[in-house]
C-alpha cells in the first residue's frame, strides 16, 4: 500500500518504523523544526529526522490545513493515512477524498480521550491500557474503534516506560487495520459515549504533588507525572524532583499530625500511610537513588517534604 503518515513524537517512530518494511511511505508530514536544549537550536521532530534518514519525502508545514499544503498532500496517490501524535487537527477539505485515514492513540478508548492518556491511565489507578486504532472524527478521539491492544500496568511503571511500551504496541496494531482494509475486512466498533472519561493535557504548574493524600495516590501521581512535568517539592527547603516512589503503609496512622514529614525510617507521612522515595534528581544533578541523595545531604526525621 502507498501511505502518508502524519506524525512529530517519538510515540510514533517504531510504528512508522515497520510501516516502511511492509507499505510504501510516500510522504511524511510532520511538525516544523523548534528550539530544543539548552542553546535553542532549531531541531527536527523525531519523526521528520528518521524519515529523512530513510530517504522519505518529508514535508513541515506550520498549518497543515492551508490551501497550498492540501494541494501538495492531495497530489500524492495513496491509499491510506495513519495519523500518531501528529498535533495539528486534519480539517475536512484535507480529509475529503482519503480512502482511509486512522489515528493510533494511547489508550483503551473511550477511556481517556485527550492529550495525555498515558499519565491519567496512572494517575487514575487503571490496572490495564492499550492502544487504540480509530477513524479520524470532528470530536477528538471519537472516531470508530478499528482495532485496539491491551496491556497491564506496572504499579512501579512513570509514565514515560509506560509511552514506550505502548508505542511498541504501535507496529501490530496498525499493521492489522491496514491488513484487513486491504482484504475488505475491517472491522468498526461505535464507542460507548456512556463510558467516556477525558485526559486533558497537564502545564509545569501540575508538577508537583501534596502529601496530604492517601500514600497509593501519591505513588500513581509522582509516577503518572514521571518525566512530564514532573513532581518537584521542597525538601527541608531544597527543590528535589521525585521519580519514583512505594508506599510503605496503606493505612498507617502516623503519629505525627504533619503530611509530607519525613519518619525516623525516612519514609514520607501522607493522609493516611507513607511512602518510601526509591528515585529522585537533585536540580542540575542526574537522577540517583533516594539513599544516594541522603549519603550527600544532612536530612533528618521531623524535616518537612512541601508541594512547589
């Protein structure tokens, strides 16, 4: 098949990655270079890099929708669209006339429509997520459910092992729906407007998390931020990003009345129970263990663990 792929995250690369084994790429269409680092350089998406590496015809334009822009992807023949965290909205004068076009989104739809369904997955305790392969819709995420993945979550699993693994997850997903359009055998599943949930995307002001939750909470936060945006707090005063935590205690009644107090085992009071802090990274410093970070700092028990 000849295909057009809209994409610009890394969540896409290996689903585009096999998708140039099997089909025919014959155009990518990707966000246009940004800064990035430290310097701001003008840097390339994920995407745009690898398919200029494979020697794709790779296009950047800043409004995909612009006449000249339908123009120039209309004029390329192909049989089928795949759309992965592209981030502009394909309007319908660009859609009109596509044969196929799917969007591959992280999560069990209708569950967790949004910017970030990894994270809420996470954040909201969910034991299992997948992927989703649906129809591009007018509402976002809405589409017909062509096909779809599921995967258990790890209680210790961030966010960003979770992306990765489900982006892995990609590849056979899409493969599939392509498969079975070709042979006439697709299969459309109406979503359940009843069991709709949404993951609206989160800002640096998100990152950090309170103590005065339930320990099991405070666990699904920190990892369900972990790495974007991220949890910082003040420990006795000094900024510390957390990456990974335990909980100790579910229902522990610690003695003191103060959340976020770190205990005589150093582990940090929350409302109810404590939890144990595994990973961290000191500003400007790379992450280490919670034990490391103790071996090069004076903290002790009574020191207060605040939100930022």
């Amino acid at each position: 098949m000849r295909l057009i792929f809209f994409g610009s995250g890394e969540f896409g690369l290996p689903t585009l990655r096999a998708l140039a084994t099997r089909h025919v790429v014959a155009m990518v269409v990707t966000q246009p270079d940004r800064p990035a680092g430290r310097h701001r350089a003008l840097t390339p998406t994920p995407i745009a890099s690898f398919g200029a590496e494979a020697g794709m015809p790779v296009i950047k334009p800043e409004r995909v929708n612009d006449v000249d822009v339908v123009r120039q992807i209309h004029d390329i023949s192909a049989d089928a669209w795949v759309v992965i965290a592209f981030g502009q909205k394909l309007g319908r004068s660009l859609l009109g006339g596509v044969p196929l076009a799917v969007n591959l989104h992280a999560s069990l739809l209708p569950k967790f429509r949004g910017a970030a369904p990894i994270n809420w997955a996470i954040i909201n305790g969910e034991s299992e997520t997948g992927v989703s392969v649906i129809t591009l819709a007018n509402r976002m995420d809405a589409g017909l459910i062509l096909g779809q993945m599921a995967t258990p979550i790890d209680p210790m699993e961030t966010a960003g092992e979770l992306h990765d693994r489900l982006a892995g997850l990609g590849p056979e997903a899409v493969v599939n729906v392509l498969d079975h359009h070709a042979r006439g055998t697709v299969k459309t599943l109406i979503q359940d407007e009843s069991r709709v949930t949404q993951a609206p995307k989160f800002t640096k002001a998100d990152g950090t998390v309170n103590f005065d939750q339930p320990a099991e909470w405070v666990r699904r936060r920190v990892h369900g931020l972990t790495p974007w945006p991220g949890c910082t707090i003040a420990l006795d005063g000094e900024p510390l990003r957390l990456l990974r935590v335990d909980v100790v205690h579910d229902l522990f009644d610690h003695s003191s009345p103060f959340a976020g107090e770190v205990m005589a085992d150093f582990s940090i009071a929350c409302q109810p129970g404590a939890v144990r802090l595994l990973e961290v990274q000191p500003p400007g410093k790379k992450p280490m263990s919670f034990d490391a970070y103790l071996r090069g700092r004076t903290v002790l028990p009574g020191a207060r663990c605040l939100p930022l």
